[in-house]
C-alpha cells in the first residue's frame, strides 16, 4: 500500500464529515444556479454507481465463491457455514432491536422525494447509464459463474479472470467513486439543507449511531458467552477473559477500518486464546472475508431507521429475505473501503425500494462508523475460531484435561 492509498482511506470519515457540514452551510448560501450545478454531477454519478452495482456484486461474489469452492474441505463448509450463521443473527438482532426502539427514538416526517420534488431543483441535464444486468441477475450470474470455476478440472483461466474483474472492480471504487463521494454527499446534503430535510436527518443519524454503537458490543458479548460453551483445552471458558484477550485486534481494526489488514493482529491474539494455531491460520484469514456481523448489523439498523424516519412501511418478512441476501452479497466485500455499503446499494433499491438519495445517506451513515463495524467482524473472528477448534483442533478427540 503506497503512502497515498494509506492517506487516502485514513482521510474518508473525514472526508464525508467536511462535506456534511459544507453541505448544509451551503445549502443556506448557495444561489439556485450553483446547486443545479452539484446536482447535475450528483445525477449523472447516482447513474455511474447505479451502472457499476450489479458489476461490483458480481466481481466481489463470483470470485469468493470459486475460492470456497475450490478449498473444498469439513472445516471450510463448517467455518463458512458458522461464519454466514453469526452474521444472520446480528442482521436479525439487530432488525428487533431497531423494530422495538428506534418507533419511539425517530419521528416520522415523510419521503425526502416528496420535498424534493416541490422544491423543484433540478439538474441542468442528465446523462442515462442503464445498466447490464439487474441485481438479482448478478447475484445468480455469480453464483453460476463462481460455483462452476469452483468444480472445473482445470479452471485457472477462469479463476484468473475472475481474480482480475475483482481487482478492476476493486480499482473503480478505489480511485472513482471512493474519491467522488465526499462530493456527491455534499450535494445531498446542501440540497436536503434548501429543502428543510436536514434537521430531521443529523437527528436521525445521532440516535442511529448511539443504538449501533451499543449493539454491536451487544453482539460480541453474545459471540463469546456463545464459544465459551464449545471451549476446550486451554481455551478459557470464560468469556469475558476470551474477548478482553482480542481487545487488540478490535482497536487495531478500529484504526486501519481493514479486516485484511487486521488479520496479523487477530491471528496473533485468537492463537493467544489457545485456539489451535492450524485452525486459526485457517479460520481467521477466511473470516476476514466472510465473517460480517458488525457491517450486517449497521446496514440493516441504518436502513431500518432511514424507513422509518421516511415512513416507507415495512415488515419482518421483508427484512428476513433482505438479511439473508446481504450475507451473501457482501461478503469478500472487507477488502475495499466501503466495499460492504457499495456491495449492499443494489439489494437496498430491489428489496427494500430506497430511492438514489436514501443510498447516499446509507453510504454516510455506513462511513461515519465504518471502524466499529469492521471491530465487530474482526474481534468475532475470535469467537468463531473457539467454536471451529472445538470440532477441527488438535484436542477435538482427545479428552480435556481435568480442571480443578
């Protein structure tokens, strides 16, 4: 990683909190003709990003999918299978936590769409970008793809171009979108500023980070009392000690908002637990990828709160299949900074119908706590590699030693 790149990803929370600020600074000082002007780029990106989604979810999705499938094996069917669990639950409690709170914390004040449109602010033209395949078509497109490269013979060429859609799609949000979104959130903001919107959001996303913040510490205590009960050997049954013990790698990911780049820290301390180090050079790097508890549980709260701040109506069942799809869709996603957030944008318009504007709130609201989500994933990795050792480590057949 150049100095750049690193200055780079370091500098984008900040990055999307200056533009907020000026957003809505701008929005009270701003004449018609220069906010026509943001929302002309503003339209002509949503149509980029809305062409680029169905590419990222296939050149993320295809290629994990033929690495699973290639490293065929118990273990990796176990990992991944306990990995795609935990992250089911988080998504799901972190849907009732929200449907039980969030009623009585946010206050419904209608469809932004619906100011929008009174206002009348309109781009000075618009450039159509339609896109190749649906979400749903890339989803299973994906899965065809990834799932036949997995069971070839000799599938390296396949698996090779795989590898390189990935890193050019890796590429386009790296040095396209990354770089334009602080631009693009300015002029949401500005124009929800001319449009009276802005209060009712700021508010919104206080309540929204509070409940997440406290959530996903929920979460990982459930992860850990979850694996003291499948400790063995030297693991320690208690899990307070278990997850103090990975207190490095949270705040490590908290710094680099990189599970891949986290990976060291987390293997060093898992091993620490006295998971067997075999099972945790294996669980670890590939929960880094799969594993996604923290990014699951703030994406569904996030949307969770924008519907209801909106009033769009919405059920369990309908969260049910969103949560089941965001698992899938947004794995191999930790690699790339808000890799998990731009991966989910399609299921959030097919699912859950948020328009352009409610994604580039989801994509704010992502960033602003972007580092806690990636602790959660990294830190229940911890608790992931416990469970696995139980079944797949050195002492899984041999009888504990006895404990006085």
């Amino acid at each position: 990683m150049t100095k750049n790149d690193k200055k780079s990803r370091l500098g984008l929370l900040p990055l999307i909190i200056i533009s907020i600020l000026l957003g809505i600074g701008g929005g009270y000082v701003i004449p018609l003709w220069g906010a026509r002007l943001f929302i002309t780029f503003n339209t002509i990106f949503s149509q980029f990003l809305g062409f680029c989604i169905p590419l990222i979810i296939l050149g993320f999705v295809a290629p994990a999918i033929a690495d699973i499938g290639r490293r065929a094996g118990k273990m990796l069917f176990f990992t991944a299978l306990l990995a795609y669990l935990a992250t089911l639950c988080a998504g799901f409690a972190s849907y009732l936590t929200g449907a039980w709170c969030f009623p009585s914390l946010i206050q419904p004040a209608g469809h932004i769409s619906d100011t929008a449109a009174s206002e009348n602010i309109m781009p000075y033209f618009t450039i159509r970008i339609p896109e190749l395949f649906s979400v749903m078509s890339a989803l299973v497109l994906a899965f065809i793809i990834g799932l036949g490269a997995s069971r070839l013979k000799d599938g390296n060429t396949i698996k090779r171009l795989l590898d390189e859609t990935r890193d050019i799609i890796t590429f386009v949000i790296n040095r396209a979108i990354i770089p334009m979104l602080p631009i693009y959130i300015f002029g949401i903001f500005m124009k929800m500023t001319m449009e009276g919107q802005v209060g009712m959001i700021l508010l919104t996303f206080i309540k929204i980070i509070a409940v997440i913040f406290a959530l996903h510490i929920l979460i990982l205590i459930i992860q850990y009392i979850t694996a003291s009960f499948f400790a063995s050997g030297t693991i320690s049954r208690n899990p307070f000690k278990t997850l103090w013990t990975m207190m490095p790698a949270y705040f490590t990911a908290l710094g680099t908002q990189s599970s891949a780049a986290t990976i060291p820290v987390t293997l060093k301390q898992t091993i620490r637990n006295g998971v067997d180090e075999d099972v945790a050079g294996f669980v670890v790097p590939l929960c880094a990828t799969i594993h996604m508890s923290g990014s699951t549980l703030k994406i569904v709260a996030c949307a969770l709160a924008l519907m209801i701040t909106q009033g769009i109506p919405y059920d369990a069942g309908q969260f049910a299949g969103f949560i089941a799809m965001l698992g899938i869709t947004i794995i191999a996603a930790p690699g790339v900074p808000g890799g998990a957030i731009m991966a989910s944008l399609g299921l959030l318009s097919s699912m859950l119908g948020f328009s352009e504007t409610d994604n580039a709130l989801m994509i704010a609201l992502y960033i602003a706590m972007d580092s806690f989500g990636t602790a959660c994933n990294v830190t229940g990795d911890g608790a992931l590699a416990i469970i696995v050792s139980r079944f797949f480590g050195r002492t899984a057949h041999s009888p504990e030693p006895h404990r006085s």
